[in-house]
C-alpha cells in the first residue's frame, strides 16, 4: 500500500480473503508525505493497525538490524 488511496482503505485491503501478506511502500510513501514525516508514520501505523486487525503478516522495508528490531516491536512481521 503506497498511496493515500490505499491507505483510506487499508481495512477493506487487508480484510480481502485472498490477500496473504501487506507491504507498506514506506519509500514511495516519502514522496507522498512530502515534507510531513508524522504523517508518512501515521500511514504506516494505519496499514499496520489494518494487519494486526485480521491477522495477516505486514511488510516493512529496514535497512539495518536496528530498524529491522525497532520495527518488529511495533509489529510488523516481514522485513525486505
């Protein structure tokens, strides 16, 4: 999920029976959040509240073991 579309309807989304796993496209996400890092977070959050809601795995993309922990904390489950 890469857009604020996407983002609306995350539930919807991730509620789909044939969706086995979620991405957040946190990188292009950046580019969406222009300018606003609190808000490319909360849209994180929101795909991730999503996935914790229906129990499916969640992507994020770290890029260090420190992000990858920081991030497995909040939640998310797969890490690319």
């Amino acid at each position: 999920i890469e857009s604020k579309e996407g983002i609306a309807k995350a539930r919807e989304i991730v509620a789909e029976p044939a969706v086995a796993q979620v991405f957040v496209g946190y990188g292009t996400l950046g580019g969406v959040f222009r300018g606003d890092p609190a808000g490319r977070e909360a849209a994180a959050a929101t795909i991730l509240a999503a996935c914790k809601e229906y129990k499916k795995p969640c992507g994020f993309p770290t890029n260090t073991p420190a992000e990858m922990e920081q991030r497995m904390g909040e939640g998310w489950t797969v890490h690319i």
